[in-house]
C-alpha cells in the first residue's frame, strides 16, 4: 500500500514555526537582549499584586473592625432602651454609631450601621434623621433584595411617623411591588391603615379585604376581619 503524497504547498505549510511557538521565542529573545527592562517589569507586576493583596488585607481588617464596632454600639444602644427609653439611649449612643460612619466609609458594615443607627432614631422618634439614614443605606444597597425592601418598608413607617401619610403609602405601594409574600402581606395591610388614619374608609376596607382573600394565612387575618365584619 503506497504513502499518500504530501503536496508541495502542504510541505511549506508544516515546514514554518508555529505561531504562538515564535511569538514566545521572540518574547524570551526581548527578555534576554534587555534584562534590566524586564527585571524593571517583572518587579512592576510583582509590586502591584503585593498592593492589590494589601488593599484586600486592609479592606478585610476594616470592615471585621467596623462589624466589631457595630456589635458594641448595638448591645450598648439595646441595653440603654431597657434603662431609659428610647430617646435617652439614642442620645447615649449615637456618638457611637457616627464614629463607624465618619471612620468606616464605603464599607458593607458601614452601609449596615445606617441601617440600625436609623433604627434607633425611629424608635426615639427622630423620623427625618431616621429618613436620612435609611435613604443613605438604601442607595447602597438597591442590588440586595433583603435590605432593599427592608429600607423601603422602613422608610414607609418613618414617614407614617412623620404624618407624612403620602409618602408612607408609596413606600408601603414598593413594598408590595417587590418583597416577598410575607412582606407584601405586612405591606398590603398597612396601606388599609394609614387610609384609615387619612379618613378613607372605602379605600381601607378594600385594602383589609384583600388580606382576608388574598392572604388568608396572613398574621394579619383576624384584626383585618375585625376592621371590616363580612
């Protein structure tokens, strides 16, 4: 059985250097002809991973000291409630929180802070301050869904706390448009509320009578029935 010919052009075609074999041997070629050159880019490279692994070192360290912080001024702000209330814990306790938003910027901790720092003055009745805070924390947080529509249902309740029952019931309306089936629940009843807080009977037993069939396993079932007895 005879050897199937090579054709002259398929010869001169497997005769010349693999591509990517002299693109490396030209590269080791440079290295050599000029090695204070390469010495020079070599350390470049190795000095920017060492600065690149500093920042994430450094990065880790503040927000484990950030979280530290936030774990001190959240025990000491809850034991502070318990002695005093609200409004003295918060005056006793929101140099504590600042101190973490002043020193810590950019970081998750931070952005978290915001959020249980607007707590405090929610719960002491501190609503443009706790507006503010949440409003802060929600731009930092608009990818996560959790803190996303906490925020955005906190916002609502500051607002209601405000008299500002607008603004309360078009955050309860986002709530209801993006959280989960438990929050939406919470969401949907709440707007019953405050329509009743603004005089609206018909608008607030439509809203009570859509937890009683929409949400019959709702939490809120039974008070929403006692609002408007079928």
């Amino acid at each position: 059985m005879s050897q199937s010919k090579v054709s002259r052009s398929r010869k001169r075609e497997l005769e010349q250097p693999d591509e990517f074999l002299t693109v490396g041997q030209r590269f080791v070629a440079a290295c050599i002809e000029n090695k204070t050159t390469t010495i020079a880019i070599v350390a470049f490279i190795f000095v920017a991973l060492a600065g690149v692994s500093m920042m994430k070192f450094f990065g880790v360290r503040a927000e484990t000291k950030a979280g530290e912080l936030l774990t001190i001024a959240r025990t000491e702000h809850a034991e502070s409630v318990v002695k005093f209330g609200p409004h003295k814990a918060l005056e006793e306790n929101q140099a504590k929180f600042q101190e973490i938003l002043d020193n810590y910027p950019r970081l998750k901790n931070t952005s978290i802070t915001r959020v249980f720092f607007g707590h405090a003055c929610y719960h002491a009745g501190e609503y443009d301050q706790a507006i503010n805070l949440y409003n802060t924390a929600l731009n930092a947080f608009k990818k996560d869904p959790y803190y996303r529509d906490l925020l955005t249902n906190s916002l609502a309740y500051a607002y209601e706390g405000k008299k500002d029952y607008t603004n309360s019931l078009r955050y309860f309306k986002l709530v209801e448009e993006k959280a989960d089936e438990a929050l939406k629940a919470e969401s949907v009843f709440n707007q019953g509320r405050i329509y009743e807080l603004m005089g609206d009977t018909a608008k607030s037993q439509n809203f009570f009578d859509r937890i009683v069939k929409e949400f019959p396993e709702s939490i809120y079932i039974d008070v929403a029935k006692e609002k408007f007895p079928t």
